[in-house]
C-alpha cells in the first residue's frame, strides 16, 4: 500500500476559480486534484480539464477527471474517478489504455470496499464519513468507526470522503486515514492556498 499523502482536493464551483485553486494545489505540492463539474456540459468540462492539464503538467499533482472517461482521454488527465453507478472499471481501462493512468473508484460501506479488492483501482474513496450536502443524493453516512475499520483492513490505497474540514480532521486520522479528501473546505475560501496548507500542518501532526 502507498506510502499516506494527506488531502487529496476536489474542485467543485470554487469561489477563488479552478485556475487559481489548481495553482494552489501545485504550490502545495499535493498528489491529487480532481475536477468535478457534476451537469455541467461536456465542452464546459473538457475546456477546463485542459486548462488544468496545463497548470499540473509536469508538477507532483495529478489531474483526475470525475465520471467521464472520454474528457479524461481527450484531455490527457492523469486518471478518472468514477462512483458507483458509472461506467465499470473494466470498460473504462478497455476505453482508455494509455500506460500509467489512475483509476479511482467510489466506495460506501464494508461491501462495497470488498467487491473493489477484485477490481483494483488505483485507490478508492471511503464515504461519507460525516452527512455532505455536496451531492443531489447523499450516500449513507459511514461515520468514523467503520471508516477506520474499512481503511485499516483494505490492501487498497484509501481516501476517506464526505463532510471533512479542518475542525474534524483530527478525528478523521485518529481513526486511520492516511488521506482525506475535501471539498467545501477549499473550495468556499477565497485563499485555497492557505486553505490547504491548513489541513497539510493538521495532517503533518499525524503524519510528521
């Protein structure tokens, strides 16, 4: 398993911008930035897929497109993220065969977690830990016991998901997250640099 890397940033409506937060991302040096545009059209998103295919070229971060194999392809992203009820992980590598891209998957709960041991995705996402208004249809929340349970017992690279921010991250790597994603706690601040350098000095207390 991968050695812990701490946040791992969503960009949903940014209110700083996706330009300025994907910078952010890079200054910071962090492994992973996915770009989640839910209903937004596909040229919308593929525009600004690579818009930030340009800013992370070359750096430590990684680009990830959320749910769109196609627009992760076409833009040259590092990898694609899907949920559940996308395209499967196995049509999705049969779509885009490029060497060394990522393949993230959603997961919500014990089963879930299991049935991914056989798929093998580069990582998966463990969630909701805490309620998120973030989706039209929230997933049950998983809370931070089973969240621990699934992290600690998984061969796979983890990302725990769902409702984190600065005031319960402590929590969150107290119960065996190496890495957290986020999404309002970035993406509502006008400073996202500051903002994620926040949660990297709370994730270095547990992570020195």
């Amino acid at each position: 398993m991968d050695k812990p890397y701490g946040l791992y940033l969503i960009l949903t409506n940014p209110v700083a911008g996706y330009e300025a937060c994907a910078w952010a991302a890079v200054n910071q040096g962090l492994r992973y930035l996915q770009l989640r545009m839910k209903n937004a059209p596909k040229e919308e998103i593929l525009e600004k897929a690579l818009s930030l295919r340009e800013i992370t070229k070359g750096s430590k971060t990684l680009i990830i497109v959320n749910d769109h194999v196609d627009i992760a392809k076409e833009a040259d992203a590092d990898g694609v993220h899907l949920g559940q009820e996308d395209m499967s992980l196995e049509e999705a590598r049969s779509m885009w065969t490029a060497p060394g891209k990522q393949f993230g998957l959603s997961t919500h709960g014990v089963e879930q977690e299991l049935a991914a041991r056989d798929l093998q995705p580069d990582y998966i996402g463990v969630g909701p830990v805490f309620p998120t208004p973030t989706k039209d249809k929230p997933d049950p929340t998983v809370g931070l016991e089973a969240m621990g349970r699934i992290i600690k017992g998984s061969p796979l690279s983890c990302v725990a998901i769902g409702g984190i921010n600065p005031e319960n991250l402590p929590q969150v790597l107290e119960h065996g997250a190496g890495n957290f994603s986020v999404v309002r706690a970035v993406n509502q601040s006008h400073d996202p640099e500051s903002a994620i350098a926040n949660l990297m000095d709370i994730w270095r207390k547990h992570y020195p």
